[in-house]
C-alpha cells in the first residue's frame, strides 16, 4: 500500500508542487464556484479518522448551500462499506482502501464496484507522552511492542521502554499499548504496514476513536499508540520512525510524506455509488467538486492532515464524469 501511495505521486507528478511545512495548497488546484439548483440532502457514514474533515467539508459547503442538509457518522471505516450497499448513505469515508470482499459485496448489489475518490494524505502517526524521551522506533520494534506474532523480525517481545533503549526511570516501566478497534480503518491499515499483518496483543487498549487514543497517552506517561497525524496535541508526540532496524528514521509530517520517506503514509478515501456512465446528480456533484477544490483541500491542512496534489484530484474528477 505504501509503495501505491508513493507511486501515486510520482505518476501524478506533483507532489514537490505542494508546498511542504508551508502546508499550502496547491496552486493548481480549481477555487470552488457556487452552482444554481443545487438542493437536498447527504449522509455520510464511516471512517473517524476523517470525520472532524467531513464535518468542517459540511460545515463550509452549507455557507455556500444553507438548504442542503449533511448528516455526518463517524465510527469506522468498516461501518461504511454496508452503508453504502444499504443505501444509508451516499459517501463512505475510508482510512484504508476498500477490502476486495467488500467490494465484491457491493457489485453483487449493484452490478459495477464503487467508486474512491482520494481525498487527503495521512501519516499514520505513532505517538507517546510529551515527556517520553524516545527519539527513534523502527517498524520490527513497533511491531514487537503491539504484536504478539512479530512478522517484522523482532528478536524479542518489548514490553519495557529499557527495551528501546531508554533509561532511568524509564527503564524498567511497563509500556502501555493503546489502539482502535477492529471497526477502524486506521486498526487496519497499522496492522498491515506495521504489523506485517500478524496479530495484536491482547494488552491493546482498543479505543472507538482517534481522540480517545490521543487522550489516553496524554494521560499515561508510559503510554504508546498510534491515529491519523491530524489528531496531534500538545499533550503527545510523534515518534520518528525507520522501515529497517539501522536505517533513518523520519518524523510524520508533509516533507516525509510526499517524499515517500515516513514508512505510515496513507492516502485518505471517500467512496460513493458511481454508476459507470451514469451522469451523477448535482448535490453529490458538487460537494465532490468542494472537497477537491482549493477551499476543500485548504479545510484538510485545517484538520490537520496534508492536501492531495491537482493531478489527483483532476484523475479521480475525470474518473467520475464531474468537471
């Protein structure tokens, strides 16, 4: 997946035009101009990584449209897949690609796969207590702390932060695992970058949401745990990470990202009932045309997280018919 998000970008061809720890947007990218006729209402149900994006996404585009209702539920990328067969709703937000399985799903349903759109790029962060000192982690020893099969080549389970390397009081401490729960993309999407898709431990404090993991390391000194970047505060810290014991490590942020470097890099998704061919009706139209404009892409630095570069966003415009 990381190799696809990196190859993305490269074949976009624009990544270096995002300015960087700048966070701006592209220049390229269209502004967003208001349309005539456009009415009605949308749900959205999935994904809690990016349902504070999805509600500033509301928020803004009803300025614009003040008749349009948006209802937004935010439990859980795989909440959003059944939704979508439903017909509960009409986007499926997503922090991990669509699984084949659910995919299948939906086209026995209706005959042709669902469309994703790539709405934001995320480093899945791991983050620790503002006071932990450690200052670099490779994915073997991530995935020895959180898995009890380490299919990453850890020697050995890690359980104490002496461990990794620190000590005095450190050294001896129990480390606290904190994490999402199965519902989660994010749960995931970590299991299979980080984890090598082995099994986590049962000392996982699984939590519904990604504000729920960062307030628990902000509250448990010796804590460790992993959300989206866009969920930072003052209280936590990310930690740099390398791919291979011995090799750079690079902190989370837009540089590491687009520069394929942060080993956790994930695009974030909005999937929808596109049928192929079929001219898609103005409401949804539109509030796709926002969330890839300037001022969409300008509410996802907001949120924390890193806007997509134009060609993306033209690619998966032109993919679904909208101009």
């Amino acid at each position: 997946m990381f190799k696809t998000f990196a190859g993305a970008l490269v074949l976009a061809g624009s990544f270096a035009a995002v300015s960087a720890y700048a966070l701006d947007v592209d220049p390229a990218l269209k502004d967003y101009k208001k349309q005539a006729g456009v009415e009605g209402s949308l749900k959205s149900i999935g994904s809690d990584t990016l349902n504070n994006v999805m509600a500033l996404w509301a928020e803004t585009f009803n300025k614009e449209y003040p008749s349009v209702k948006i209802e937004i539920e935010g439990k859980g990328s795989g909440t959003a897949p059944p939704a979508l067969i439903g017909g509960t709703a009409q986007f499926g937000p997503m922090s991990r690609p669509m699984k084949s399985g659910e995919m299948d799903d939906f086209e026995k349903k209706y005959g042709y796969k669902p469309t994703g759109l790539r709405v934001a790029v995320d480093s899945l962060a791991v983050f620790v207590n503002k006071d932990n000192p450690i200052k670099c982690l490779s994915l073997a020893q991530v995935d020895a702390m959180f898995s009890k099969t380490r299919k990453k080549g850890g020697k050995e389970d890690i359980k104490t932060w002496g461990q990794v390397g620190l000590t005095g009081e450190w050294a001896n401490k129990p480390i606290s695992l904190y994490g999402r729960n199965s519902a989660s993309g994010t749960y995931g999407y970590f299991k299979e970058t980080a984890l090598g898709e082995g099994d986590y431990k049962d000392s996982v404090k699984e939590q519904p949401g990604s504000s729920a993991v960062v307030q628990g390391i902000a509250s448990d000194k010796f804590a460790i745990g992993y959300s989206g970047v866009g969920y930072k505060t003052a209280d936590v810290r990310t930690v740099p990470l390398s791919a291979k014991d011995g090799a750079s490590c690079f902190d989370a942020n837009s540089d590491t990202a687009y520069a394929g470097d942060y080993p956790i890099t994930r695009f974030l998704y909005i999937y929808m009932n596109a049928k192929p061919g079929a001219k898609m009706e103005p409401l949804r139209a539109e509030f796709v045309k926002f969330v890839l404009s300037k001022q969409g892409q300008t509410g996802v630095i907001k949120d924390g997280f890193y806007p997509i570069p134009s060609a993306i966003a033209q690619q998966d415009l032109k993919m679904l018919g909208v101009e």
